[in-house]
C-alpha cells in the first residue's frame, strides 16, 4: 500500500512480493490436483481388478453370477397330415357326439348297459296253504320257454269280503272251474285279495313260465293276475291291491327281463280272441284282460289303473324313464285250440 505523500517505487515492490505469494499457491492447488487424481486412477484399478477376479470365480461368495451362453436351436417343423387323413379326424367330434347319445338314450340310471333287472319276489301264498285237501287229480302242468307279458284280470264277485275269509274263496273258485268249466286247474297265476295278498293260483311253480288259461288266444308266454273283487266304473280300488300286483308284475317280468312299461310281440292262437288265431300283435307288456279279448274285464276301474302301474312296477325292476325299450318277441309254437 502506498502511503499519502510515499515514494512509488515501494508501492511497486509490495506488488512484485504478492505476484510471487500467489504462484506459490497456485503451484501447490495443482500439484494436491495432480496427487488426487493419481490416487482415483489407482483406486479405479484396484477396484477392477476385483471385479475381475470375483467373475474368474463364480462360485465364491458375494461373486457376480455369470449367465451362460444362450443357446439358439433351429426350429423343427411338425411333420404334416396329408389330407386324406384330416377328414377322419374332423369326423371325431361329430361320432363322439352320436355315440354318447347313443349311450345315454339306452343306459339305466345306474348307467350300466344291458343288465338283467332282477327284482325281489313278494311274498305269495302257496296253493297248498289255501286248497289243502280240496285239490283234485289233475295232468301235468304245461311250460313255455319265459313270461313275456302280464294279464290283469277280476273275479266279478263281491268286494265286501273279509280277507280272512279269502282261502275259501278261492276254494270255491277252484271247484267251478275244475268242477262245472271241467278245466284241468284253476285259470289264473296268482289272485290277490283287497288288502294285498298275494295267493298262487295255478299250479307248476310260481317262478316257472307255467301255460295258464286266462286269456284265450294268449295264454303261452303270459302270466294272469286276478284282483279278487269287481272293479268296474265308479267302484274304489284299493290300494293294498295295486301295490300288490304292481310287485308281482315287477318281479315275474324281471325274470326274461321286461319292461313294464314296454310291448310284447304275441300270436294269437285262438279264433275266440280278439285277433284271429296266427296274428302276429304287439301288446302291452302289462295289460288288462281286454287287451286280448273281447270283454269288460278288469273293469273300467282296474284298467284306469294300469298306466300308473306300469310306472310302478319299472321303478320296482330300478328302471329309469330312459331304459324303456319294446322287446319284439314272438310266439312261435300255439296250444291246441281246446286248450287255449
């Protein structure tokens, strides 16, 4: 600094003595510059020469997992149909479509296919328990091959009776048409009085295709049924009966293993018939009487009755609704007309 009044030639040397202070001290700045960039330069290298032995050494730990190579395969081409054979396989779709309809139309509930519908059989009566020493000398029971077909039929007489009382019934029953008819047996299979209890009727075997004589033209391959009593329009039928012959129906077509609710294909074989002997006619595989020949029997009663029972006696045998089938089986061998 110069003073008021000083010389300027020291004003001049205090400058010269700065200028040199100050290149000292640049000189020192680049000189700590210098130091600290060698220092980064050396950190950098030894910082990458770890990086470099950490990846040489994959399986040390903390080291960098190194991916490998990728691997590019040539693509291979799925060998080609030829046309012909693309039809087929197009038509799989539509066949497997008609099969499991096929198999579903004519499966059972259970879903098994052609199984025997084996039913219990209802306790029944035997003849010798009702008829004891009423019985009279008579010839051999006759057999068809099986029972295809059920007749319902009534007895025409009184429904106030006691079921108690019933064994003499039948006894009575049993001497007119042995006695005045001069039949060889009493006509029907079974009878089944008005609380349901089931009675057998001709004799030969109540589990064996006997030939009975309830339906003239149609007694070969069928089995008759009488509900005791007189069923025609207006009158009660009770329910203990129709149960009664809903069971027994079941279980005796259950044994060629028929459907209730199904036809039968049968040959008339007498004139007197409502058919004309060698028709071939498809009847209900449980039907009334009347089905057969002409007459009023069961009763308009009774056979306002047989749809239902029908349905009941499918559901006994464990058939559904998609199990009907009409088996088409006919008669082939015929009776003497004086037998039928």
């Amino acid at each position: 600094m110069v003073p008021p009044g000083g010389a300027p030639h020291v004003a001049a040397g205090a400058g010269r003595g700065q200028a040199d202070a100050m290149h000292v001290f640049r000189t020192a700045r680049t000189r700590r510059r210098r130091r600290g960039r060698i220092r980064a330069q050396i950190r950098g290298r030894i910082r990458g020469q770890i990086r470099r032995r950490k990846r040489a050494a994959p399986g040390e730990a903390g080291a960098t997992p190194v991916r490998p190579p990728r691997v590019v395969r040539p693509a291979v081409r799925a060998p080609r149909l030829p046309r012909a054979a693309l039809l087929p396989l197009a038509c799989l779709p539509v066949l497997a479509v008609v099969v499991g309809a096929v198999l579903w139309a004519t499966a059972d509930e259970d879903g098994t296919q052609g199984r025997v519908h084996q039913t219990v059989r209802p306790p029944i009566v035997p003849r010798a328990q009702w008829l004891g020493d009423a019985e009279r000398s008579q010839s051999p029971a006759r057999y068809d091959d099986q029972v295809l077909a059920v007749f319902v039929h009534h007895t025409n007489s009184p429904n106030d009776y006691d079921c108690a009382q019933t064994p003499r019934t039948l006894r009575r029953m049993y001497a007119e048409q042995t006695g005045r008819r001069d039949w060889n047996d009493i006509g029907y299979h079974f009878l089944v009085d008005r609380c349901g209890t089931i009675y057998e009727g001709r004799a030969g075997g109540v589990d064996r295709p006997v030939t009975g004589a309830h339906t003239q033209g149609f007694n070969h391959r069928t089995a008759g049924i009488a509900a005791i009593g007189t069923f025609t329009a207006g009158l009660p039928v009770p329910r203990a009966m129709t149960d009664a012959i809903a069971a027994l129906t079941a279980w005796k077509l259950s044994l060629a293993d028929v459907d209730p609710r199904g036809g039968v294909r049968l040959v008339s074989s007498n004139d007197h018939s409502r058919y004309p002997a060698g028709t071939s006619v498809l009847l209900p595989a449980l039907a009334g009487h009347s089905d057969g020949y002409v007459t009023s029997c069961p009763g308009a009663a009774l056979g306002r009755r047989l749809p239902a029972l029908r349905e009941t006696a499918a559901r006994l045998q464990g058939r559904s609704w998609r199990s009907l089938h009409r088996p088409g089986a006919d008669v082939s061998q015929s009776p003497p007309r004086s037998a039928a």
